[in-house]
C-alpha cells in the first residue's frame, strides 16, 4: 500500500456509503438497525476483509471500513468509509473517537493489528491489548514472553550485528532460522543450513524490518501445523488443530489447510497447554489467535502466535467445519456479545474440509482464467483474486496467492479427492506483457 496519507490535509476523512434501509429484509435484523444498531470498525479494506464487512452487516451493525486511499473493495462493501492510516495507532483511536465506534475487528493480517490493540485499550472495546499486540507484532518480545511463562518454544537469540550473529552461531544447532521480528508470512526469513547461508542471509532480513534488530532460532525438524482458537474473557471458546499444506520454499510456508487433522489428535492434551500457556505470556483475551506450531519427537512446540483470525481461508473453513459463520463471531466478540456456545457442536458432526491457495503458473500477465468447475455441493468456494491483464508471478509467500479453493466432504481423503480434481480443471494462461 501506497502512504497516500501523508499527503491528506486532515489525519482523516470521513465519507458516508449510506445502504438502504429497504435493502434489510430480515424484521428481527430491522429491529436491531432501528433501536441498537453498533458501530463496528474494520482495520483494512481490502479483498480480505470484505467477508467480516458483510458479516457485520448481517448482524446489523454500522460497518466503517478504514485504511489508506485507494482502489480497495472494502470502500465500497461498508457502510462508511474512514481514510487513515492503520499503521499509526494513535491516527486510528483518533478517528474512532470522532466516530464513537462500539467495537473494532480485522482478520487475515497484522497490518492494523497495534492499531487495534491501541485503540481497544484507550476506549475500553472488547480486543486484545496493547501489551498484547505490541507482544504479536515483534517476535523477540514475543519469544521472550514464551520463555518467561515456561512456554515450549525454539532456542533463539537477538541479533543487533555480525558480532551478535557469529556468537549465536556458535551457540545453535544447524540448520536455524534468521526472521525479520516486525514481518507477517515468509517475508525476511531464511533457513540456514550453514554458517556462510546465515551471514548471506543476513542483510536479505535486516533489508524487510525496521528495527535495528533480528533473530536467529533453532530451526525445529517435524511437523509444522496450525491451530486456530479463540479466547473470552479468559478461557478458550475453542480451539482447532489444523493440517498443513506446505509449499516447498525457504522456509517451507502453508498454501493450505485440512481439518480434522488426524494425525494430532493424540496430541491434542498438549496441543492444549501449550496454547493455553503461550495466550497467558501474551495476555491474549476477547480474540482469536493464530498459531504456528510443531509437533517434533512427541513434543509441541509454539513457533509464534498472533492475536487476530488467520489467513489462507481459516475463517471459512473454522466456519464450515463447527456450522457457523466465523466472521460473525469475530464481529461478536469485538462487540461484546457471548460467543462459547457457537463451537459447541460435538466433534462427530464437524465437517472435514480443506481449502488451498492458487498459485500462478509463471511470472507475466494474465491471458486467460478457466475455473472449469461451478461451485456447489461440497464445492464451497472457488475464487480468484486476479483479472485478465492482471500482472501475477509464482508464489513466493501467501501475497502473490491469485484465488482460492474450499471443500467439503464426510473425510478428509473425500475433500482430498474432490480438490485434486478441482484443481486439475482450473487452466491459468500466464504470458508476457
């Protein structure tokens, strides 16, 4: 995103979407628009965030939609448009002060996440904390929380320069891993399998950050999963262990997801109090939260947390797998409306489902898009993010993704099936400019 802001006259402007009271068919919803309709702020406009816009309206409240100018499907999704820069947190209390907003969501990124942590704090919203989100969005501060509260998470250090790095690779076991602390996704980290990789590395990820610091960890051997979850007023509304699907490059990153993920769930006791015990050391509350983690010689371990709903479809396939609609929840929450009841479907009737990200072919632009199959039945979705003319290049992390795939099935070797012949119809024609 551009920082058109920088060049507005007012830190932000505000512009009225109104809809159409005629557009709300549902009475009981109409009843609430008239009398308790809340206004619901969300931090992002863009492709991603327009399932919670429509989420919000749905349970009738006043969606604004605030990020930056620009081309941005959210403007035109919400009910109301608010121009700041969700970057600068004081910048966005600000504008939902004048607003007088009744709660404050984003899902999918961390973009606005200090933001809203900042902002939930200084007006009392539902959210996760300032101390929290500052904790989400530096993974040093975040892996010293973990060892703090006895966490079970990879060896690591700070790195300010070369000096700091040649120590600590001195004091790790090969291969590591070097990360850019203030990056979501793959973006400034490498694995190094030697010494000379992690010292070419290096300016590769203090090149992503703006800190004047790195970290350089163990880089654990097993397997790499998820786990989606959400916290209220201090106990787990749920928690969901997810499968991977990894696309191969350094390091490996997930291009999807599959639940049940069946291989975890001897684990899942653990799985349990290690995600307990790291929302503690963050002092996670009234939010989802995101996990990487590893499952390595009958051990769990956290590789990081943040404080908002996951990316790669995990909103939808949460939703299709417990029967609801997860980005109402998340709109519930943010508003302070009990959400526990929502997940307590028992396990034998959650729906396996698996959803997977679409990769362009080659690098250049977009000549023709054939879906070849419609959505329906166990087809929940099958979408992409691109155009005809649309620039694309292979994927290097879950940005570059052109569309998405949601399936369900009564197993997940039955989602397995029906995506692999999904994916084998869709023809993506990439040529050159």
């Amino acid at each position: 995103m551009s920082r058109e802001t920088d060049e507005l006259p007012l830190i932000f402007m505000c512009s009225a979407l109104s809809k159409s009271m005629k557009d709300i068919r549902n009475p009981l919803i109409l009843l609430r628009w008239e009398n308790t309709m809340k206004k619901v702020m969300i931090l992002g406009a863009s492709y991603s965030l327009v399932p919670l816009i429509h989420a919000a309206q749905r349970l009738g409240c006043h969606t604004i939609a605030a990020s930056i100018p620009g081309d941005y499907p959210g403007f035109a999704a919400a009910d109301e448009s608010c121009f700041c820069d969700i970057t600068k947190p004081e910048e966005v209390l600000q504008a939902a002060q004048s607003l007088q907003i009744d709660g404050i969501a984003t899902c999918c990124m961390d973009v606005g996440l200090r933001s809203l942590g900042y902002t939930a704090t200084k007006l009392g919203l539902p959210g996760p904390s300032w101390e929290t989100v500052q904790l989400c969005t530096d993974k040093y501060k975040m892996k010293q929380a973990f060892v703090k509260a006895g966490v079970q998470t990879a060896a690591f250090f700070q790195i300010h320069n070369e000096d700091e790095l040649a120590s600590a690779c001195g004091q790790l076991r090969f291969p590591v891993i070097i990360k850019a602390v203030d990056q979501m996704g793959s973006r400034g980290i490498f694995r190094c399998d030697t010494r000379e990789e992690v010292f070419a590395r290096y300016p590769q990820t203090m090149a992503a950050t703006a800190k004047d610091y790195c970290i350089l960890e163990e880089f654990l051997t097993g397997t790499m999963f998820g786990v989606e979850a959400m916290l209220e007023h201090g106990k787990l509304a749920y928690f969901l262990p997810l499968g991977n699907v990894l696309h191969q490059a350094n390091p490996p990153f997930p291009i999807g997801h599959y639940v049940p993920w069946t291989e975890g769930a001897a684990f899942e006791d653990k799985i349990r109090t290690q995600i307990e015990c790291a929302a503690e050391a963050l002092g996670a509350d009234n939010c989802p939260l995101d996990f990487d983690m590893m499952l390595k010689d009958g051990e769990v371990y956290v590789i990081e947390a943040t404080a908002r709903a996951g990316a790669t479809c995990i909103a939808e396939q949460v939703g299709i797998h417990f029967g609801i609609d997860y980005y109402e929840a998340i709109v519930r929450l943010c508003t302070g409306e009990p959400v526990a009841l929502l997940f307590g479907r028992e396990k034998s009737a959650r729906v396996p489902c698996e959803v997977r990200l679409l990769e362009a072919p080659a690098d250049g632009v977009v000549q023709k898009i054939v879906p070849g199959t419609e959505t329906g039945g166990n087809l929940a979705e099958l979408s992409f993010n691109i155009s005809v003319g649309d620039t694309v290049r292979r994927m290097e992390n879950g940005r570059d993704r052109i569309g998405q795939v949601i399936v369900k099935g009564n197993s997940p070797q039955a989602c397995r099936r029906l995506l692999d012949g999904v994916l084998e119809r869709i023809q993506v024609q990439v040529g050159d400019a």
